[in-house]
C-alpha cells in the first residue's frame, strides 16, 4: 500500500519528503508531473491496495488548479488528507481551508517538519476514516476519536502537572505526534514551564475566532514540543480566563480528540465548571492525590460528587504520588478511605521535583528512577489492548518506602 502519494515536478523536493518519511509505516509513491489528472480517480487508479492517507500537492503545480482538485477529492474522498506545499500567504491559507486541504507546508521545509506534518495528516486520516465508518465504535466520552485522558486532584500540591507531563511525554513514544497536552489551569497553569516551552499561542486564541471552527486553524495554535507531542499551554494572564467558557472547553476537546490518538488533559485543582466540562468529554480520569489526610479526604468526597452527579468515566485510574511509608499512612489506609483501590503508587523520589524544575519530564530524561517506574506503569495503561492482557493482581498493595 502507498500510505504517501506526492504529486510534483521537483526531484528536490521529492527526497526530502523520501527523507522525512523514511521509516514510516507505509510507503510513498512518487508521480513527477507539472499538472494534475483530470480527477482524483486518475492516479488513484494506478495505486495497489485501499486509497492512501496522505496526498501532498506540489511545489510546481498551479495553484488554482491545485486547489480545486482538493476540494473535489474533499468531496469524494474525505478520508484522504491533503498537504499542499506552497509559501503562505493569508489569501493561500483561505482558499485553502474552503478547498478542505488539511495544512500547508512549506516548500523549504527540513525534513523533520516535513515528517511531523505528514505525521498530524496521516492522524488526521485516521480520525476521518473512523467517522465515516458506520461501524466504529464509539469511546466512553461520546463520539468517535481518541481517548481524552483528564488529570484531576480536588487539592492542588499533589503533583498534577508532573503526572500529566509525563503520561503525555510517555504516550509520545507509543504515538509520536499523536498527543497533545492541554492546560485547562486557567489561573496557574505550568504545563509551559513543567515543558519548558514559550508557546507563541495560548488556549485563549484556540477557542476563539478561526481555531474554534476549523481544526487546520487550530493546530497552527499548538506548540510542538521535543518528545514528538503538542501543547496547548494556558493563558499567559490569569485575567484571562474570564473569557473562556466551559463550552469552549467542550468544544475544543472535541476539535482535539478528532486529530490525535491522545489528549491529556492537566485541570485545575477542585471541580470548577471547566473541570467539569472536561470530565463529560473524558474517556478516562487519573486521580492524584498524595499521602496527606487532606489529599485523601478531598479524593474520597470529589468520588461522592462525581457519582452523585454521574460525571465519573468509567475508566479510572487513581495515582498515590509521592508514597512514602513513613508518612504514618499506609496504601490500604488510602484505599480504605477513598473506597477504591490504588492502581499505581508512585514512591517518593528526588529526581522528579528536580526533573521537573528543570522543564524535562523524568521520562523524556531516561533517568532511571523509582518514580520513572511508576510513571511508566501508569502510561502503559493507556496502552492499545491493555484491558485485553492478563493481568494479576491488577489492584496488588503497592510497597512503599
């Protein structure tokens, strides 16, 4: 199967998409031609196998030309994404969003921003064949998408932003550019310092204007971080928060979970109303908490809201950070208080509060580490089929230190 098909006159360029998908799943074909076919079926019909993900279009084609053959392929084959590269200009950028091509890439792309564009379109092909696809089934947090991972604590100094760095840098190795981290702490965020990232755009341009219609718009809003993931980090001025609205919120995620395998998502500490617009689009909740009767009580009575209130996913995840066991508590103490067991115990580690002082999560790092094992653990639970493999003891008392 050509997973690639490029359309172009230049023998450059063609190497350097070569370059920038070599390794990829897939393969690409190449047709060196300075004008397009009459239609789509053309030069589909000189490919094996099912329609390929990606179409990238030119540099050398007219433009014109170039558009309205993406916007026929739009029509009749909406699960095919199209890159076109050209130099930007805003005119090009319209035009392009109404012919439904996915993003525009520059013809003076290096190869690596050239791969993590063919990447996001490739993701972006993905998500459009499972909507069209009457069959798929749809995720716990209703519509069809990836899983939408929310990291909640009722009390803040528990270690959120460090767990939801890390799960979304370790899903990056399973996924690469296939996640994306939203700070949903619209007040404090650290999601920009816990990746040490100065992002040019914040959540306050993504859920406004353009962005919050078009999902090609609203990438462009996302800052690409090292570990092969996005972000989109908080507002700059907490005074800003003021304007984002929990429908926003709702939408957005769901903008998100149409393009990427993973989003993950660091809320706010307690259960304000963006919180909760999260938690209706959540497939899946991480609970943190720490080894401190505050911690603990707040977990158990945020369990008793939630039910109450019939916003619990029904994948739950609950996270012990910092396990100590000369805290005076014990695991099965935390367990007996909240009513529900722990699924991963994550010891008490210097390297983590440094790791993330310093903006590199511990498992970005490599570092070996007590807490990068537990970290490790807990990212292998969103692993594709984990629910299918056997697991012993899956709530085991975890020994701490």
């Amino acid at each position: 199967m050509s997973r690639f098909v490029l359309i172009t006159p230049s023998i450059d360029f063609e190497r350097k998409v070569r370059s920038a998908t070599a390794g990829m799943s897939g393969s690409l074909q190449w047709f060196q031609a300075d004008h397009l076919p009459d239609g789509p079926d053309e030069f589909l019909s000189k490919l094996l196998g099912e329609p390929p993900e990606v179409l990238i279009l030119g540099p050398g084609l007219d433009l014109d030309e170039t558009l309205k053959h993406a916007a026929v392929l739009d029509l009749q084959y909406p699960e095919i994404s199209v890159l076109l590269a050209a130099e930007q200009t805003p005119e090009l950028i319209l035009s392009a969003m109404r012919s439904g091509v996915r993003d525009i890439l520059s013809p003076a792309a290096d190869t690596n921003g050239i791969r993590a564009m063919v990447e996001r379109s490739s993701l972006a092909a993905a998500g459009r064949r499972r909507g069209l696809n009457p069959s798929a089934s749809e995720s716990p947090g209703g519509g069809s998408g990836g899983r939408v991972i929310a990291v909640m604590s009722p009390k803040g100094g528990v270690g959120k932003t460090t767990i939801a760095t890390n799960i979304a840098v370790g899903l990056g190795k399973v996924a690469p550019m296939g996640v994306v981290i939203v700070d949903l702490d619209l007040q404090f965020g650290d999601v920009a310092s816990g990746l040490l990232l100065e992002p040019e755009h914040t959540i306050t341009d993504a859920v406004s204007g353009a962005a919050s219609q078009d999902s090609m718009v609203l990438k462009t809003y996302l800052t690409l971080h090292s570990a092969n993931i996005y972000a989109l980090c908080g507002p700059r001025n907490p005074v800003e928060m003021e304007g984002i609205t929990a429908a926003h919120v709702t939408n957005l995620l769901k903008q998100l979970r149409r393009e990427f395998q993973y989003v993950v998502i660091d809320t706010a500490p307690g259960l304000g109303e963006h919180v909760l617009a999260a938690l209706e689009q959540a497939t899946d909740a991480v609970w943190v908490c720490g080894m401190d009767v505050p911690s603990i009580r707040g977990l158990r009575t945020g369990f008793h809201i939630l039910n109450e209130l019939g916003l619990m996913p029904e994948s739950r995840h609950v996270v012990l950070n910092m396990a100590d066991g000369r805290s005076g508590l014990s695991v099965p103490d935390v367990e007996a208080t909240i009513g529900v067991p722990v699924d991963v115990a994550i010891p008490r580690s210097r390297t983590l509060p440094f790791s993330t002082n310093k903006g590199v999560p511990i498992l970005q790092d490599g570092r070996r580490d007590v807490a990068a094992k537990g970290l490790r653990q807990l990212v292998d639970r969103f692993q594709p089929n984990w629910q299918d493999r056997t697991h012993r003891k899956l709530h085991r008392r975890a020994v701490v230190q």
